[in-house]
C-alpha cells in the first residue's frame, strides 16, 4: 500500500469534509503541519470542530482557519496567542470547550487505545466538571472524561519510511503521536522520508499502523512563537 502523496492537497483529498471533528498535533507553533493546515484551508470545508492544544496565532497555523471562519469549535488548553481567537469568542461566533492539558492529551491517548472513558481528578470543583459524572475513588472525587476518536488527525513527524513508521523531533514531539493515534486516518507531514528498513526498529517512535498517508515538505518555516534573546552585558 503506497502511503506517500505528492502533496498535501492530494493527501486530504477525499477524507476532509464540512463538520467534520478533527485533531490537529503541535504545541505553540512547535511541531504543527504546516502544509496540511494550509491545504486544509485551501479545501474550503467548514463547520469543523478542532482538537488541539492550542489554536495558533494570528496569521498562522490554526490561526489561518480562524480567519477563514472553517472552525465552529476549539477543544484546547491554550488559547492566549490569537487575537482573532478572542473576538469570535466572546462575540459567540466560536465556541470552546476547554480542557486541561493532560487531561487533553490522555483523552486523545485513550481514544487511540481503545479506552472509551476514564475517571481523572483534575477539574474537580471547576467549570470543567459541570455536567460530567462524578464518582469516588481512595476517598476523593473524581469526574469522568471520555475519549477522543476524531475523523482526521493532521500530524507533523520529523522523518517517515514508507511503511509510515515516524521519527519525531525533540520537543515537537508533543501532541503529536496522540493525535496520530487517535485518528480515524491519519495523515503525517514530514522532512524526509526514507526507504523502509532504514531506521532501526527500537528507534521508531511511532509504528506505521497508526499512519494512512504521508506528504513531504521537507522546508517548513518553523516560525518561532516569541523570540527571545538574552541580554549580555556591555552589548
């Protein structure tokens, strides 16, 4: 089965759809798929609720699909970086359902293990809680949190084989195997790819069953969220 798509138009060809619920990898603008969330934006789909940490900033990443009205729904952790973000959400053009961080990434983890819910003690006594089940565990509360499954998850990995088996990159390693794991297909942007057999098994990161398509962009931006430079004295 040949994974590789000549580009990231022809990757989401045919799987990307008004309404749809997705999951979208990254951290900040750390290990986001550019290319994807371009050609995503390109598609014209609408209507789509979006998991991910973070919704980008202004301009970029995520931040494009903002403007471009596509998302109806964040559910996310972070989202102080996008103006555009703020506006449409306290004007109610956007909703948000937000969730604590490692509740978010376990979500998505359980959803790629198979794990319908779970019970977690974060959010106990919050807005987060409202409306969930709670339920009593070693003497203290707990609230129940079901898993994430999303139609597509859009994914960026440092290199890839043909098979799909993923190296990721440092910190934007983040979110990223969660969401790959979780999707319903999958689809991978990545730096490199190298014939199959090339990495070394206990290497791999992420094994290729968990990955549909794979596109190339071996020359991403990587556009730096807040630059900062320290200062040295005399300079």
């Amino acid at each position: 089965m040949n994974k590789i798509y000549p580009s990231a138009a022809q990757a989401l060809n045919g799987i990307v759809r008004n309404g749809q619920l997705l999951a979208v990898g990254g951290f900040g603008l750390c290990g986001i798929p550019e290319a994807l969330i371009d050609a995503l934006r390109d598609t014209g789909v609408k209507d789509l609720t979006v998991i991910s940490n973070n919704a980008g900033v202004d301009g970029f990443g995520l931040g494009k699909l903002l403007e471009t009205r596509q998302i109806s729904k964040m559910i996310s952790s972070y989202v102080g970086e996008n103006k555009e973000f703020e506006r449409q959400y306290l004007a109610g053009e956007l909703q948000l359902e937000f969730t604590p961080q490692g509740t978010l990434a376990e979500k998505l983890r359980a959803g790629g293990a198979g794990i319908p819910a779970f019970y977690v003690r974060t959010g106990v006594g919050t807005l987060v809680a409202e409306g969930k089940e709670h339920r009593v565990f070693d003497g203290h509360m707990h609230i129940l949190e079901h898993s994430l499954v999303p139609d597509v998850s859009l994914v960026k990995a440092w290199k890839a084989d043909k098979s799909g088996n993923l190296l990721f990159r440092r910190t934007a390693r983040n979110f990223n195997p969660a969401v790959a794991m979780a999707g319903k297909v999958t689809v991978v942007e990545v730096e490199e790819v190298v014939e199959t057999g090339t990495f070394d098994p206990d290497s791999v990161h992420l094994p290729g069953i968990y990955v549909n398509r794979i596109v190339l962009n071996a020359s991403p931006e990587k556009r730096i969220e807040k630059r900062t430079i320290t200062q040295k004295a005399g300079v």
